[in-house]
C-alpha cells in the first residue's frame, strides 16, 4: 500500500545541517499492524509524519498505492489525509469545549458532512471502543484512556486505509496503555485498517505484525 523510497530529511540548525533521514526504505502492506521502535531521535516521528504528509522529505518519495504523495498541492495532501489517513498522538488533542461525540465528529463536520449523517457513524464507533456511555462527556469529563479511545474513534470515523499513531500509549499508566493497545489490535483485525505505530515499549511492539528498528536516522 505505501512505499518509501530513498527517504532523507534534513533541518537547519544553529547555521549547520541536521540530518535526521538518512536514505529510508520501507514498504507497508494493507493490513498490517506495525510498530516501530528506536531510540529517542532514531528519527521515527519524522518518518511518521513524511508518511502522514503532515512534513516533506528534503529528498525521496512516498507513494501511497501507487500515488507520488508530494506530487500533490497542499490542498490536495490535506483532503487526502482527511479522507484517507487517520493520526492518533501521544497528546490525544480533543477540543476541551466539545463532547466525546462531537470530538469524534470533527473530521467529517470539517469536510462538511451532514451531522445527522455523521453521528450514527461516530456513536457507534465510540461503543466500539468501550465509550457509549460517556457520549456526552467533555474530555475535562474523561479519564487518560477513556480521552485517548475518544482520539482513536475519531481517527477511524472517515474510514481510513491507514492510521498512524506516535507514542498513543505513552502518556497513559501501563494497565490504560496495554488495554489501548489491544483494542487497536483488535480493530485492525476486525476491520483490516492498516496501523504504523512509533512506541518505546517493546512488550507491546512485540505483538506488531512486524516490528521496525530505526537508529540514527536509518531502518536497522
């Protein structure tokens, strides 16, 4: 599904060069649940974003089934990542002002979907990931995990081919962590979405369909 090819990025920095990509190569499956794994600066975040097209590579390409990524304009990459990718962070970003529901309704509301389409959709997704009575909760309202389950529904709602997720686990106790982590597991086999995972913890990387090693810029 997602091919990396030759993969460099650089960043200015105190009038030199950091190169934090060194020439990655890395092909992804549909259906995969992977997890990569590395040191701190390993350069495994900066992969998931150029993935995410949320960065651009300084050199190299990433094609998604078959599409050259940064061939698109800007505008084109935000409807492809809204409608394709979904992101899920260390930090889970929920709107403090919204309910569960309403969070989780965001990126169809961005598109302009009709909330009465929208919200059967994001109810039964949030019962899918253990929060159908906390509909109407606001993340103030919410546990770490209940907060982080609500980040993940909203990153499914748009049924997405790929969700990538940096550290999801990584803010949360190692019970709430484990438990997040299975339920991705469990919706990656229920549903045939594809996850690339970044986390320092290798017990649960050790349940990936495959496991990425990155040191110093590089796929080990």
């Amino acid at each position: 599904m997602i091919t990396v090819t030759s993969l460099y990025k650089s960043f200015p920095m105190g009038g030199q060069t950091l190169t934090v990509l060194k020439g990655v190569n890395l092909q992804i499956q549909r259906g995969e649940l992977i997890a990569i794994v590395g040191a701190s600066g390993a350069g495994k975040s900066t992969l998931l974003h150029i993935i995410g097209t949320l960065d651009r590579p300084t050199t190299g390409t990433v094609h998604f089934d078959g599409q050259d990524m940064f061939q698109m304009s800007e505008g084109e990459q935000a409807d492809f990542r809204n409608r394709r990718i979904g992101f899920v962070f260390q930090f889970h970003h929920l709107l403090p002002e919204f309910t569960a529901l309403e969070n989780a309704c965001m990126p169809a509301l961005i598109q302009r979907r009709s909330p009465v389409d929208i919200e059967p959709e994001a109810i039964a997704l949030l019962q899918e990931v253990g929060l159908g009575a906390r509909l109407h909760h606001k993340p103030g309202e919410l546990s770490g995990g209940e907060q982080q389950r609500v980040a993940v529904a909203r990153a499914l709602l748009q049924k997405p081919d790929l969700v990538l997720a940096d550290e999801p686990t990584g803010n949360l106790d190692t019970h709430t962590g484990e438990a997040l982590f299975a339920m991705m597991r469990e919706l990656n086999k229920a549903r045939g979405t594809t996850f690339v995972i970044v986390t320092h913890n290798d017990k649960l990387s050790a349940q990936a369909d495959r496991i990425i090693h990155m040191q110093d810029g590089q796929i080990v």
